[in-house]
C-alpha cells in the first residue's frame, strides 16, 4: 500500500493558496462542492421541468440559515466548528420549509436537493481530509498530518502517526449515492431518491463512525453521529408510507435499538478499567506472573473486566515485560490502562498486528496516568513500521 499512503501523504494542508489569497483548506472544498452542488440542483430542476425560480429560492435560504447558524455558532463558543450532521438537517428543515411555504411539491424538488447534497457533503469531506479534523485510528494504510502542514485539528501526540483517512472513506461512499441518485431521477417515484439518500447516508455515517479516532461526544457509548444516523434511518421508515404499521415499527424499532445500545454500554468493561480495584487486580496479576518461573511462554491472566496480562521478569533488573490485550478495546484505552496502572518505559512500547500491546515497566515508580498520550504514540508509531517487541511476548 506504498503509493496509496504516497498519495494520501499529499493531502494535509490547513490552507490552500498563497500571500493574501490563502485561504483553509477545508472553506476551499466546501466553497468547491457547493458550486457543484448548485450546478446539479438547479441543472437537474431546469432539465426536469420543474421551476427554476423556486430551486434558486431554496438555495438562498439555505445560504442564508448556514452563514447565520455558523455566526451565532461562532459567537457563542469562540471558534469556528462545522459539524456535518447539523447542517444537513438545517439544509433538508430549511429546503422543505420553502418548499412548503411556496406551495411547490416536495418529492421532485427534495429528490434533486438531495442529490446535490451528497456531492455538496463529498467535496466537504475532503476539506475534513485535508485539515485532518475528522481523522482514523492509527493505521499502516492512510495519511501523515505534520506541523509542516499546519493543521491544528490532530491532536499533538498523534502528528507525524499515520492515520486511516476516514473521511475520504466517507467521501467516496457519498459520491456514490450523489452518482446513483442522479441515475435514478428520471425513473425513480417522486420522494422515492430523498429517502434513499437519508437511508443510504445513514447507513454509510454510523458504518465510518467505527473507524473514526478523533475524540467527540458520546451517549451510553455511541457517538453523537451514530445516534443521529439510527434516528435518521428510523425517521425514513417512518415517512416511508407514512402509515400507522410504519410509524408503529419505527417507533419499537428506536425502543430496542436505545435497551440494546444502554444494555451493551452498561456491560461494557472499559467503563470500569480505571477503578482504583481494577487497577489493583492488574498489578497483582502481574506481581503473581513474575513469580513463575518457566522455560516456555508466560502465562496469562484474564482481570474481571476482560484484560488478558502476561508479565515476565527481566534478567538482572527490576523491571517486568509486560503484554496486554483485550478483544475489541481501542488502542487508546489499553494505553490509559497501562499509564495508570505502572511506570513506563515509552521507548520500549510496541503494539502488534494481534492487538497486543507489550512495554516495559518499572514496578516500583509511581505512575503518571497523563503519559498515556505518549504511549499512545509510540505504540501507534510502532505498529505502523512493524517493531518488533523488546522482549518476547505472552500472547506469541
């Protein structure tokens, strides 16, 4: 994947242009995907017959909803944040109300808006690509942010550590709706295509959410975005008829969906790794495990809360080799776990392709759980350029 990673590494920029005409990276594409998005609207409406006059109203309500939205945004928390699901409900609320005040009807006009918006959010996301604001985890595939290029977006500990490029993920899934919405306008029932985007976005949207690394709100352990693309698919069900059965399974469906998501996230270990009595546990497992004394692997030990530890004792030293796992945890909590729990040696961390996490640790210093980020890094970096470890592991 050498020329793929080659291609991505010349993405980050914080901005495009230069002296005065420099302008960010990310208000150049989303300047560029809405000319486009424009283009297809009103291109699409004239070719259908519809009213031109009535599409050019739309966008300017639109216009005008965004820039305010993105004012008071601005005003109130002092600094300038976009998050895409908020403004595409703006733009569909914002579209269907002109639309309706108008008298105009909603299905052919909300088909094509709708369409242009899945090429209007395609380019943005490439903004999002380049600013490296909505970044993946760790990954040996993907892009490089630098100071060099000036973003201000990726945290500190993860410039320079290659990261899975989300978002051009996100932007390929949405110019693939954008290229079947068009293809099926001159056939599809009227409202039929707008639903389909919101489905289909949905869909894509809480799919990316998995593999995004950047840190962001979450509820009962989904993220903000998840939460918003399960109602939004609820939403079409419901509007799919709409009949009492729909609006009926919709409604049962969001009930199991939020007992489902509150019953995994109460079930979740994670949430209780950081416990003064999970902490000990661990310690003590690994005081227990230095005790054997095998010509073979070290044992494991599994805590209560699903962290499998092998620790071995290192030759003429004090220190211990340790290797922790847990199947389905991010690598950012297993580094805060081991930053709270013991003293590291951050060069000697290295994380493997089995999601293993091994290190070197000094049992008797006193740890500094705010060095996670630091382990962070080089167990990223690590992995990237495939390490080996500095001691055999647990797991081998």
């Amino acid at each position: 994947m050498t020329w793929m990673n080659t291609f991505f590494d010349q993405w980050p920029t914080a901005n495009v242009g230069r002296g005065h005409a420099t302008r960010p990276a990310f208000q150049v594409f989303a300047g560029a995907g809405l000319a486009a998005g424009m283009t297809v609207f009103i291109g699409s409406v004239l070719l259908s017959g519809l009213s031109a006059a009535i599409a050019c109203l739309v966008v300017l309500n639109c216009l005008a909803a965004f820039f305010t939205f993105a004012f008071l945004r601005q005003r109130i928390t002092g600094r300038e944040t976009h998050v895409l699901f908020e403004q595409l409900l703006l733009a569909l609320a914002v579209s269907t109300g002109t639309l309706w005040l108008t008298g105009a009807p909603l299905g052919p006009y909300l088909d094509r808006f709708t369409a242009a918006l899945a090429v209007l959010l395609s380019s943005g996301r490439l903004g999002c690509l380049s600013a490296g604001c909505c970044h993946g985890w760790p990954s040996r595939t993907g892009i490089v942010y630098r100071e060099a290029s000036g973003s201000r977006a990726v945290v500190r500990h993860l410039v320079g550590v290659r990261l899975f490029p989300v978002a051009a993920l996100e932007s390929v899934g949405l110019a693939i709706l954008a290229l079947v919405m068009l293809a099926a306008l001159p056939v599809a029932a009227p409202g039929r295509i707008g639903l389909f985007f919101l489905a289909g976005y949905s869909i894509l949207r809480y799919w990316v959410e998995g593999f995004r690394g950047d840190r962001r709100p979450h509820v009962f352990g989904l993220s903000r975005a998840r939460w918003c693309s399960a109602a939004q698919f609820l939403a079409v069900i419901a509007l799919s008829g709409p009949t009492p059965s729909s609006l009926i399974s919709a409604a049962l469906l969001g009930l199991l969906f939020g007992l489902g998501a509150l019953a995994n996230w109460r079930r979740h270990p994670v949430r209780h790794w950081l416990t003064a009595q999970h902490l000990n546990e661990i310690r003590t497992a690994a005081r227990e495990l230095c005790a054997f004394s095998t010509a073979g692997p070290p044992p494991l030990r599994t805590t209560s809360h699903g962290v499998s530890i092998g620790a071995t004792l290192l030759p003429r030293s004090d220190a211990v080799h340790l290797s922790l796992s847990a199947a389905g945890c991010p690598l950012e909590d297993l580094c805060r776990l081991l930053a709270a729990a013991w003293s590291i040696r951050p060069d000697s961390v290295r994380f493997s392709t089995l999601g293993v996490l091994q290190c070197i640790v000094e049992p008797a210093a006193t740890p500094n759980p705010t060095l996670w980020s630091n382990v962070y890094r080089e167990a990223a970096l690590s992995f990237e350029r495939g390490v080996a470890p500095a001691a055999r592991s647990a797991f081998a």
